[in-house]
C-alpha cells in the first residue's frame, strides 16, 4: 500500500477516523472528503507530512465526487447515516462514489454497507442499504462491500449512550432485550477496510462482528457490571417498545424499532475479519478503559475495585 493514494469519503465520522489511521499506518496517502473538512482536520497529526489530504464533496453532489476521486488508485465510502433522508445517501450517493471511482480509474473500491442490508428488509436503514450495494455494484462490480455489526469504540453512540442512561437513572429500561449483535471494536472494522483496498478482494463481500454474540439485555448488564452501577434493569414488551417508537421526541425512532426486530449477527458461513487478516478484539478487553469515566469515582474506583479483588 505503500504511497497508493486512497480517496475516503466520511473519514472524519467515528469509524472513519479508525480507517484512516489504518491506512496511514499502511503507508497510503490519504485524501478525506467531507462536505466540510474542517470536521476532519484532527486527523492531520495522525500522517506524516504530506501523508494527509482534505477536500470539501459531498456524495450526492456528483461533481464533487468526481474532484474528490481524481487520480486517486483505492476509493473507500464510509457515508451513512442511522435516521434522515436514506435514499439520497445510502442510495444516491453510493451510486455517485462507485460510478466516480469506475470513471476515474480506481484499482478498488470498499463500500461500508450494514449486516442486514436487503431490499426489502422492513426497514428503511436496512432495505436502502441493500439498494446502495446493488447500485455499488452496478456501477462497480468489482467493489468490495463490507457490513459490520454494531460497531463499538471510545467515541461511540452505543455502548457509552448504555453507559450514561445506567450511570444516571435508577430503573433503566430496556427496548427488545432478547435481540443480539456481535459487537466489533471499531479499529478492527478500520484495520479490514483497509486491507480490502487490496484488488484480490474485488467483488466480495465480508460480514464483520467481533468475538462474542451478546443480547441487548446482556449488554446492558454487562455495562452496569463494568462501571460498578446496579440499577434496576427492565425489559420492556415488544408493545410498550412500539408505542415509544412512535412517541414525539422519543430516544429511538419507528424505522429503529424495525431494524430491532432482526439479530445483527454475521451470517454462518460469511467471509468476516478472518478473511481481511483481522484478528476480533472482544469488547470487555478494551471497553473498560473509556466507560472507567461513567464509575462513580472514575479511574480510582476501578482500581480499588480491582484491589479488591
């Protein structure tokens, strides 16, 4: 990988920022693109100079993309979002990227889709996630599509959105408590994004989770532990869960609530971190290092609570 430059779209975002890293560390030339690169110029440290580049796209404005992909020998597109107008970037701008980096060139293309991802997953998240991946590979066919499991890491939205709601209330309730994910630590997820610029892994499509297959009850329980809480945890029935979903203002919308209704797990028999030369980093070997901050005397009542033990 050696000075190839890499084009990523959304490297600034929380799991853009662990591919980057993987890339720098492989000797690439990166060039990120956001629509605005100032959310992205943390990263500048990470290269050596001259190593990182900033450009202002936007996926669903394709003349920006072409600019954006110009020269460029990998195009990576982390782009997505968890609520808001799916078709125009799962979709839309899916397309634009792989029909940009086909027209300029591009060795390979890596796709950040979703386990799930289907046309007529109920959902709309899942179903435009599975439009995007044909449009990909329409325009594209020789892209890489990878789909991670819940991803998890220090700047998550996950597991430290858990850990606040168990470090501050009482009763905590829980929403579909029997469903399960694979947790993947997010530089596992950067690490095989990286590695699948590489063309011997055109046209395939790899399933990423980490190490163990967990519940949603037994996650939240699992942080509770970790973080020395013990509120009350309370499972909600699929009814209850339904009518919040619906609620103005509620913590989790109707098309989040569908995407609850199915495991999030890797599919037996998929190609996963394995196949990219990735080895899973379970969640209890990293995770306490960051939630030490939701203890209720932070790094010092983890270590009394370790010589305690």
């Amino acid at each position: 990988m050696q000075d190839k430059l890499v084009t990523i779209f959304g490297g600034g975002g929380f799991v853009g920022r662990y591919v980057v890293q993987a890339l720098l560390r492989d000797g690439a030339r990166v060039r990120v693109a956001e629509r605005d690169p100032r959310h992205a110029w943390f990263l500048k440290p990470l290269g050596g100079l001259g190593q990182t580049q900033f450009v202002a796209a936007d996926v669903t404005l394709p003349d920006t993309v072409r600019r954006a992909v110009q020269g460029a020998d990998a195009v990576i597109n982390m782009v997505g979002v968890l609520a808001g107008d799916f078709e125009r970037l799962h979709v839309g701008g899916a397309r634009n990227v792989a029909e940009a980096a086909a027209a300029a060139g591009a060795t390979s293309l890596v796709h950040m889709s979703a386990i799930g991802a289907d046309p007529d997953a109920p959902s709309g998240y899942g179903s435009s996630k599975g439009r995007g991946e044909a449009a990909v590979r329409a325009a594209f066919p020789g892209a890489a599509i990878i789909r991670p499991s819940i991803v998890f890491g220090r700047e998550d939205q996950f597991i430290n959105r858990f850990a606040g709601m168990v470090a501050r209330l009482p009763v905590v309730p829980v929403l579909r408590a029997p469903v399960k994910f694979q947790p993947v630590f997010a530089a596992d997820v950067g690490d095989a994004m990286a590695a699948a610029t590489d063309p011997r892994f055109a046209g395939q499509t790899f399933e990423l989770g980490g190490s163990d297959v967990m519940s949603m009850g037994e996650i939240v329980r699992w942080i509770a532990r970790t973080i020395g809480r013990d509120p009350s945890i309370v499972e909600l029935p699929d009814a209850a869960g339904a009518l919040l979903a619906r609620l103005p203002l509620a913590p989790i919308t109707t098309d989040q609530w569908l995407m609850l209704q199915r495991d999030t797990v890797v599919a037996p028999g998929a190609a996963g971190l394995a196949a990219l030369g990735v080895e899973a980093t379970p969640l209890q070997s990293v995770a306490p290092e960051w939630l030490v901050r939701f203890r209720r005397t932070g790094r010092f009542g983890r270590r009394a609570a370790t010589l305690a033990a």
